[in-house]
C-alpha cells in the first residue's frame, strides 16, 4: 500500500510539472496569420506568454495556431569547446612543466595567454557551432493535443492480485520533424 501511495504522489507531482512549460527563444504564428518573435515563453494548458522585446504578451490557446522554441543551445557548445580546450592546456601545461615551457622557447606568462587566447577561440567556435544546430521545434499546434502530452504514458499492471505497479513513462522522439 505505502509503495502505491508513493507511486500517486510522483504521479500527481509529475503531471503538475509538466503542465507549464518554459523556453528560452520563441516564435508564435496566430490564427491570423501574424508571426511574432519573444524569448521567455510559458506555455500552460490554457495561454502562451513570452516577452516581445520589453513588452510582456499572452495569447490564450484559441488565439494561437502554432508555437515554435529553440532550446538555445549556443551557450552549452561554446563551454564544451573552451573548457574542453582549457582542459588540453591545463593537463599539456602540467605535464610540460617551467622546463618544457622554457625548451620550448616561451615562458609561463606567453603559455597562460597562449592558452587564453585558444580557448576563447573554441568557445568562439562551439557558440557558433550551437547557433548553427539549434533549430526551431514545433511545441504546440492548434487542434492537436500538445506534443509533450502525446508522448507521456501512464501505465497500471499487476503480476499477482495484491501488487500492482504504476509506470509514468516519457518517450523522447528523434527527428520526428
């Protein structure tokens, strides 16, 4: 009994988790015909509010033919490429040592901007790299039930007459657009 009530609580959590959603760059397309571009998006079971430059605006669902985030994936790259980079020179510094550095013919001071400046080239890079792969992804469209819901799957079973199991189950589509 205690694992079943366990298992509802995660259950009405979890739905409550998922009934807003947040994203970082958006574009809505209202029945209209009307395109708009925003950032900070709230997408709830009944509206949509972004901020449109330093105007905050709400559409209720009706309103609204589609909406469409980016994940903003800018920021993730370019840290993986400069902190990968800072990494390779910090572990390549290390094992050189003053000695190495020095037969190498440079000093510690031109290592350390050396090592500044590359990394700051990668992170350059990999923001680039991240503007360039982070596309728009359709995450509502009108007369169809929200992506993030047509994916969700509760599941209720039972092996013996006493025990029964509760499953909440999420699938992450690949390329489905």
């Amino acid at each position: 009994m205690k694992r079943f009530i366990m298992c509802a609580i995660v259950v009405v959590l979890g739905c409550g988790l998922l009934s807003a959603q947040q994203y970082k760059k958006v574009k809505v397309t209202t029945t209209e015909g009307f395109v708009e571009k925003g950032k900070k998006g709230i997408l709830t079971n009944e509206s949509f509010t972004f901020l449109s430059g330093t105007e905050s605006k709400t559409y209720t669902l009706d309103q609204l033919q589609m909406v469409q985030a980016k994940e903003g994936k800018a920021g993730k790259w370019a840290l993986g490429f400069g902190g990968g980079c800072a990494g390779l020179v910090l572990i390549s510094g290390i094992a050189a040592g003053s000695g190495g550095i020095a037969d190498a013919g440079g000093t510690t001071g031109t290592y350390i901007v050396g090592g500044l400046i590359w990394t700051g080239l990668f992170a350059g890079v990999g923001a680039l790299i991240g503007v360039l792969v982070d596309d728009y992804e359709t995450v509502y469209l009108k007369g169809t039930a929200s992506r993030m819901m047509q994916n969700l799957k509760l599941n209720v079973y039972s092996n013996q007459f006493t025990n029964y199991n509760v499953g909440l189950t999420y699938s992450i589509p690949i390329n489905s657009y």
